[in-house]
C-alpha cells in the first residue's frame, strides 16, 4: 500500500484531488485484493497503473469522483499517463467492463 500511495501522491496533485478524497475506499479496494508484498511485484510504471484503474473502479462507486474524472481536461491527463505506461483508455476501460466489482 504504500508504494500505491507514492504513486498516488503524482497522480492526485493534477487531478485535484487528494488522498482524503479517495483514501477510505480506496484501502476497503486494495483491502479486497489481499495483496501483500510476497504476492505482487510491481515496477513503477505498473504502480501507476494500477493506480489509474483503481481510482477508475472507485469512480463508479463514488459520483462525485465519476463527475471529476469525467471532466475533458482530466480524461486528457488520465490518457497521457495510460500512454506512457504503454496503454490506452479504451483498453483499460475494456478490462473494467468485464469485471464484477
């Protein structure tokens, strides 16, 4: 969790929010995963990853932060991480829809 919060921590500032936004269910999230450091490595870029899908999965349970990530200028910043991370919005909103969460 907290490599996670570190990759939060560049992820949020442009987005406007904070970690008080989102930290409550986003712990009840991760919480769900049962993850630990002897069962998931992730490098970097995969953190930010996971980061941008995670606050992807709490924005359909949250509307206020649907709303915020629904606005132009934050799908333009969410679409040049994914890119940098090698890929896209559609693909990850494509993974989403086939899960049940």
């Amino acid at each position: 969790m907290q490599k996670l919060n570190r990759a939060y921590q560049s992820l949020l500032g442009p987005l406007r929010l904070s970690m008080k936004d989102i930290s409550t269910s986003l712990n009840t999230l991760v919480k769900s995963f049962h993850l630990s450091s002897t069962n998931v490595v992730l490098r970097p870029a995969e953190l930010t990853l996971m980061a941008v899908v995670l606050l992807l999965m709490l924005s359909k349970m949250d509307s206020h932060l649907q709303d915020h990530l629904s606005t132009a200028a934050v799908t333009t910043y969410l679409s040049t991480i994914l890119q940098q991370v090698g890929t896209n919005m559609d693909d990850v909103m494509l993974i989403l829809t086939s899960l049940q969460y």
